[in-house]
C-alpha cells in the first residue's frame, strides 16, 4: 500500500485530515473532564451523565449538578473549560502537544528522522513539567545523558502505558492509505519511551489512522493496524478478541465488561485495556462521529487519551466537512498548547501543514517509482 495517498482527491485528503485534528481535539475535550479511571468508572460517569440528564451523549459534558453531595462527582480541575457552554477553543494538554510535536519533528527532520532528533525536539520544544510517565522518564533519562534505546528501558515502569499511542496521529494523518509507511514513523517515535505492547500500541494506532483514508469503515482501518503488531502480542490478543465479541452479537457493556475481566490488574493507563475500550468504541460506533467519541469515553479508563484517537480515527473517516457543529465550533479553530512556538495556532493551519507534509511525501514516492521504473526500462 505504499505511496498510495496520490489516490485520495487533494481537496478530500485535506479535509479528512482536518477532520482527524477537529477529531482528536474534540474526543479529548469530551474525556478531559473525567480523565482518571480509577474514580471515573464506566458506572460513575453513566450516573453522572443521567444526573445531568446527558445520556444520550450528543455532545461536550454538562457542567456538574448544582445539588451534588460534596465529593459526589469530582471532575478534572480542567472541567471549567472543557463542558458545555465553556468550551472557546482546545484547553492544553498533551494528547494534542504530542500531535503538534509529531508535526514539528516532521517539518524539521522530515521522514527520515531518527529516535536521537525525537528526543532534541522534546528537550527544545517540549516543558518537562508537561511530560508525564514514560515520557517523564526518557526526558530525565535524556537529559542525564542516556541516549535511545536505553531512555525507554533505564527506571522506566511505565513502558507499556498508553503515552506512545497518543503520539502516533501525526504518522498516520502523513502517511494517508499506506499503514506501513505509518507503523514504521511511529515505531521510530515510541522507541524513545516505551517497549513491547507500549510500541506495539503506537504502531497499531498510527497504521489504524493511515488506514482510514481508504478503509471502508473502522472494522477494515482497526484489521489493517492490526496487521502491523506482532499477533501473539497481547495487545493484538486484546483488540481480536474485542472484534470478536463485537462480532458475535455482544452489545458494547458486555464486551467492555468481557475485556475489563480480561485485562485486570494493568493498571487504567496501561495501553491494553485502553485498546479494547477504544476499539469498542470504534466498532460499535460504526462509523457515526458523534457515537464514537461518547461510546469510547463512556468506557472509561483514560478516557481523554481514548476520545482523542477515536475522534482522530472517526475524523478521517467522515471528513471535516461532515462532523456535527456541536463539536466542532466551540473550538473556535484554535489550540492551546505547551510546545513553544505553537500557543493559540489554528487547528485550520496545523491541518494545512499536515497536508501538505501528506502530499510532499507522496511525490517522493512517486518520484522514487518514476525512477526504479526508469531503471527496469533501462535494464
């Protein structure tokens, strides 16, 4: 599939990769506020949602009833800006840095980057105190002077949780129709952090995203990323079994409830159980934008980490032009951010910049086709 991206119209391609930034941006704004699965089970955020009387989701969570029993439903300090009525752009936070950072690395280095120049991004661009778990400690273990691989491996408990996943748009959203061009930047990118079903899970979502610019809907883009970790890795063995209770007929509570038993004991960061409950989502959301995001952060666990790449994955398959408004102008088209140099860019603009990163990368595999089949004709 490589180098296939020239098949998508170019005003098509731009829109579906604006739709997967409006996407990523908006499923984490919905999941922001109840960010911490320990507390903020499936059950609670359901009680939450028809104390306030939001169920169906349709869009951005209610703000917290005024008669609620102190302690009751203790939301993110981020709540403020992330419900309904408060939205006026993105608020910061990481799974959007990531995004903006994957851009920046590829703008600077291009896609021949190394592990080495993902780290100098980081240290230039990227605060420490905005890094969190294994990103933390590859940061720390950067700057003590301990290169790639050993950041991901030296103190790093954190290696299979989900921060390598939530950098993978940006290969995905470059790489449209080519999930192995899309595997391959992202397993370079998770390599500073993160080992085994934590790279796997960047490689599963970044081929997944890539996958959706030609997919017919999200059961082919989840195979086809599927495709690219190692079968017997127990993520593949969670995101399979997952496709098949969907298949056979269980609703989306009792496949959740069939993967939590599962998944036990991994911790609600952990990048395992959190590929079951996004690809619940994706399944059971068919498609539908707006069911997507709700279903994946209803299910629970790192619920603004899961709303951001089904909303990613849902955004490309539907297109900008298509997502509800409900979601999509609140966000103003502007994104705060840590990463220096981008605070208050608009999503319009990073979205442009992808595309054009998408389209620059397919005329050099165009122009590396002309020339091997210059040299055939030669021969």
């Amino acid at each position: 599939m490589t180098g296939t991206a020239h098949k998508t119209p170019p005003a098509q391609l731009s829109d579906r990769i604006l739709g997967g930034w409006l996407g990523r941006i908006a499923g984490n704004m919905l999941g922001k506020p109840v960010e911490r699965g320990d507390y903020w089970t499936r059950a609670r955020i359901d009680a939450y949602l028809r104390r306030t009387d939001a169920l169906p989701l349709t869009g951005y969570l209610p703000p917290p009833p005024a008669d609620a029993a102190p302690g009751e439903f203790t939301l993110r300090p981020e709540w403020r800006e992330c419900v309904r009525g408060r939205v006026h752009g993105s608020c910061r936070d990481d799974d959007v840095d990531y995004a903006i950072l994957g851009l920046h690395l590829l703008e600077t280095h291009g896609f021949g980057f190394t592990t080495e120049q993902v780290g100098q991004v980081w240290l230039e661009r990227l605060p420490y105190l905005q890094t969190f778990t294994a990103e933390r400690v590859a940061y720390r273990n950067l700057v003590d002077g301990i290169g790639p691989p050993r950041t991901a491996s030296h103190d790093n408990p954190y290696q299979e949780w989900i921060g390598a996943l939530i950098r993978a748009d940006v290969f995905g959203w470059t790489c449209p129709g080519d999930p192995d061009a899309a595997a391959a930047l992202a397993r370079r990118d998770a390599a500073l952090s993160h080992r085994g079903n934590g790279v796997h899970g960047a490689v599963w979502a970044a081929a997944t995203i890539a996958a959706a610019f030609t997919a017919d809907g999200p059961r082919a883009a989840l195979e086809a990323g599927l495709g690219r970790v190692p079968p017997d890795s127990r993520l593949a063995r969670t995101v399979r079994h997952t496709i098949a209770l969907h298949d056979s007929g269980t609703d989306w509570a009792g496949t959740l409830d069939e993967m939590e038993r599962r998944t036990a004991g991994q911790g609600w960061i952990h990048v395992v159980p959190n590929a079951a409950v996004l690809t619940a989502g994706l399944l059971y959301g068919a498609g539908d934008f707006t069911r997507t995001i709700a279903l994946t952060v209803r299910g629970g666990l790192d619920t603004d980490s899961n709303g951001a790449t089904a909303g990613s994955v849902a955004g490309v398959l539907c297109g900008a032009s298509a997502l509800p408004p409900q979601w999509t102008e609140p966000l103003a088209d502007r994104v705060r951010s840590a990463v220096f140099g981008f605070d208050g860019t608009s999503v319009t603009e990073l979205a442009r910049r992808t595309a054009r990163l998408a389209a620059a990368r397919t005329g050099e595999d165009r122009a590396g086709e002309d020339r091997a089949g210059g040299e055939d004709r030669a021969g």
